[in-house]
C-alpha cells in the first residue's frame, strides 16, 4: 500500500491508489491501516476530501461508510492525472464555499422579509383591536323644530282630531254590529 499522497491532496490518493481499477470501486475498510496511520489533521482532511468527491459527484456511496464506486466524472479526472491538472469550477472548494455564502445569504434575506411581515402584521393587529375596543358613535339627526305658527296649527289641527275621535269611534261600533247580524 502505498503511503506517499499526490499533490498533498487526499482526493488524489484516493483516485490513484484507493481504487481498485478492476471494478471501480473504492472500499474503506481495504484501507483503514492507512486511514489509522494518519494523525488527527490527516484523518480530518482525508474525510472531508471523500464528503468533497461525493459532493461533486466523483464518488457516489454504494454502501454506508464503506463502498464508494467512482463515477464517469471519476474516471475522467483519473485519465486527465487528478484533481490538480483538472480545474472544474463545479467541482472546486471554493464554489462549495461560494455555494454556501449565497445560502447563507437568502436564508438572511428570508429571514429579513419574515420579520418584517411579522412586525407589519402585529401592527395591523393591534390597530384592529384597538379599532374593536372603541366605542361605536352613531349619530342621529334630529328633526328640525317647528315653528311657532306650524306648532299651533297641529295643536289646532289635534284638537279637532280629539273631538271627532269619539262620536266617529260609536259609529263605527254600531256599523260592524249591524254588519254582523246580517
């Protein structure tokens, strides 16, 4: 096994010396006397150097943790002499990083847009209710007020309705008792 890693770059030893050319796959469990050998900042950057290949889909996980067969992507970067003669701005860190900035960024201006409907729409709220809580003022027009001449005509006019109410109320009695005998 050979220990010497290509370019510093992790993503290159795995590619030359951790696939199996005969099938194309790569199986972490043939390499971890390797993997164990490596110190801490070794072991980290050789996982972030297999999540990056999955992530630009040089690999693609066949099994959890321990079967990764190599894509054409792979195969392609393989003939081409590794991921350093080959600059594939899909595939680079930086447009992971990039990627992730501008994710950071929407999820701000989402986050920016949900707190001012959220203020806007506890401001209508609270206005409603204040609006709910005011008493309702109606306001009624009055009549205009009669003139002295008007007012004694009605009184007037009150006066003869009063005096014919009565003898006009005995007739009609007498009318609806003649119609019901018959």
């Amino acid at each position: 096994m050979n220990t010497e890693i290509p370019n510093n770059d992790y993503r290159d030893w795995i590619l030359f010396y951790g696939v199996d050319n005969k099938n194309f796959v790569f199986d972490i469990s043939k390499h971890s006397d390797f993997i164990n050998s490596l110190d801490e900042i070794g072991k980290a950057r050789f996982k972030l150097a297999l999540k990056e290949m999955l992530l630009n889909n040089t690999l693609t996980e066949h099994k959890k943790d321990k079967l990764f067969l190599l894509t054409s992507l792979g195969k392609f970067i393989s003939e081409n002499g590794g991921f350093t003669s080959i600059n594939l701005q899909t595939n680079s860190e930086l447009n992971i990083n990039e990627k992730f900035s501008k994710n950071l960024e929407i999820n701000k201006q989402a986050t920016y847009i949900t707190v001012g409907v959220s203020i806007i729409t506890m401001f209508i709220l609270g206005l409603q209710t204040f609006l709910q809580t005011q008493p309702s003022i109606v306001k009624i027009d009055t009549e205009p007020t009669l003139t002295k001449t008007l007012e004694l005509e009605v009184q007037e006019t009150n006066t003869i309705l009063r005096h014919h109410y009565q003898p006009l109320k005995d007739s009609l009695k007498k009318e609806l008792h003649i119609q019901s005998k018959k």
